[in-house]
C-alpha cells in the first residue's frame, strides 16, 4: 500500500486498521546503507514492516547488512550503486520496481567528508565531496521521481545540523556548501512535488556516533552519556527513528520541513553580573 492510501486511512480514524506511524508494505530506498545511519534506518524500516533497498558502492558490503536484516525476519534488497553513476542509480530503481513493484520512500543518506582547508582542496576533492552529497541526492531524487509521483511518496534527505549548513564548518568548506544546497533543495522540490503527493522533508543531524564519527573524535557510542547537559553526540538510532516518523503517514502534514537532531540547543549565556 502507498503511504498516501495509508494517510487517508489514518485521517479517517474510524477506518484506520494499523498504526498511522507503521511502514508495512511499503518499499524504501536506503542509499549509503552500508553502515552508520543508513545502515540503522534500514534495519528500522525493515523491523517496522517496509521492503527495504539498500545500496552502497561495494555489493558485498551491503550483501552483509541484507543477510542480518533477513535473518530478523525483514525483507531487504542488496545492491551495488555508486550513486554519482546515474546509470547505476537507474538500475537501482529499475532493480526496485522488479522486486517490489514501485519506490514508496527513498532515503538520500550516502554521503562523504573528509577535513581539509579551503586553501588547499583540489579541485577533484571539492568536486568529489559535493558529488556524492548534492549530486547523488539529484540523481536518486529524479530516477525515483516517476514511481514515487505514481501514488505518492516520501523523500528524506540528510543534511546538517543548522550550525554547520548555515553558518559553516571549518575545514569542512565542501561538505557545509554541499548539505546547505541539499537542505535547500528540499523545500524547493517539497514545494514543486506537493502536488504530485510527494513529501520532501531533511533530517539535519549534529555528531551521531557513526564509525566515521567514533574513529575520528577517538569517542564510542558505548561513551555517550545522556545525563551529560552538553548531549552533543547522538546514537544512529535517534536518527532512523526521525526517518521512520518522516516516512510514515504519522508525519502526513510535516511537508519540506528540515529537522534538525543535535540534542540540547547551543544558546548564549548570560554573563555573570
Ligand atoms: N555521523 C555524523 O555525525 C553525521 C552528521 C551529520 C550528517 N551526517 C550525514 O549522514 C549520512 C550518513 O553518515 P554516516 O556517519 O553514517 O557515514 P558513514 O558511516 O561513513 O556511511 C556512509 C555510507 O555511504 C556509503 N557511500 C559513500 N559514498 C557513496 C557513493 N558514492 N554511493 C553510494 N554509497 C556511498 C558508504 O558505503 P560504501 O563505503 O560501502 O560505499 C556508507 O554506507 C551522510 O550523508 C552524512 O553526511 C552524518
């Protein structure tokens, strides 16, 4: 069933037959589903009831993570797709469409970054950088974009917390430009689809306790301490949770919204008098 057929049902509450916040039968696309958020999302749709599809650039990375979600009892598709290939992102929903008939939810959560100063960043590097985050969002959007306008759709893309995509991030030039134009493009496209019945919304996380993240800033999610004020790291779990809310008809009125994740808010403090 298409989440816009749920939506009705949920809105009518007299005929409601599941939870409005369930994603049973309905298909997903996760791409950069090999690990870290993605990774999580997908194994939460799947225990939630979706047909899930994920996708990274190494088949046997995310032939690992479609063995675990089976054996659990979920249903997943593994494929292989760079996502700043437009003909393997073709595929991937063509390979889609043969499995499970049509793309109900498509997640645009590959992503990549590495630190460097703005002086110094080649040209291939910037261009990379802003491939996969910008582009490899453009490319699934519209490959998926016919299926997802046949009876409507959810699109949630991952950008960056407002701290970093507004303001910017130093040494992080190229990922900041790239998820400020992809938190842009979400209102742009949630506004020119909504009438197609497509809902287009951002997930803007701040540090989550990713691999990445966890070799990077020497810390492990096993640190992470929820009665600390500064709260500053998430589980990816915080965040699969967020994408399931946006997927599924619960979220029915939240329509080119980016929601920012990044625990207790950054504010001035008052100097001492
Ligand atoms: N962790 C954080 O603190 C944080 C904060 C804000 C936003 N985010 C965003 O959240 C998303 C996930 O981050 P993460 O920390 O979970 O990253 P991660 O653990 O490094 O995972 C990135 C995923 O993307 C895949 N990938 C990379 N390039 C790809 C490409 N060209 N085509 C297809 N798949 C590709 C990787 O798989 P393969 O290597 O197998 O291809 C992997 O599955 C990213 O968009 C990131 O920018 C993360």
């Amino acid at each position: 069933m298409k989440p816009q057929d749920e939506t009705r049902d949920h809105l009518n509450r007299e005929t409601t037959t599941s939870s409005p916040s369930s994603l049973e039968g309905t298909t997903a696309i996760v791409t950069g589903a090999s690990s870290g958020i993605g990774e999580i999302i997908a194994e939460r749709f799947a225990a939630d009831g979706a047909n899930v599809v994920i996708c990274s650039r190494d088949q046997k990375n995310v032939d690992a993570v479609a063995k675990r979600i089976e054996e659990s009892g979920g249903t997943a598709l593994a494929v292989e797709c760079d996502v700043t290939d437009r003909e393997a992102v073709e595929a991937l929903v063509t390979a889609t469409v043969e499995e499970f008939g049509t793309v109900d939810v498509l997640v645009n959560n590959a992503g990549t970054r590495f630190m460097t100063d703005f002086d110094v960043i080649s040209e291939d590097e910037w261009k990379t950088v802003i491939d996969v985050n910008l582009h490899g969002t453009y490319h699934c959007t519209q490959a998926a974009g016919k299926y997802l306008k046949e009876g409507g759709g959810t699109v949630i893309n991952i950008g960056l917390s407002s701290a970093a995509s507004q303001r910017g991030t130093p040494h992080l030039s190229h990922y900041s430009a790239a998820k400020a134009a992809v938190i842009n493009l979400t209102t742009t496209l949630a506004y020119e689809w909504a009438g197609d019945d497509v809902r287009v919304n951002c997930i803007a996380p701040g540090f989550v306790a990713t691999p990445a993240i966890e070799s990077g800033l020497g810390i492990s999610a096993a640190d992470i301490d929820r009665n600390d004020v500064e709260r500053w790291i998430a589980l990816p779990i915080e965040i699969a949770d967020i994408a399931q809310l946006l997927a599924s008809p619960a979220s029915s009125h939240i329509v080119g919204e980016t929601i920012t994740v990044d625990g207790v808010p950054r504010i001035e403090e008052m100097p001492e008098r």
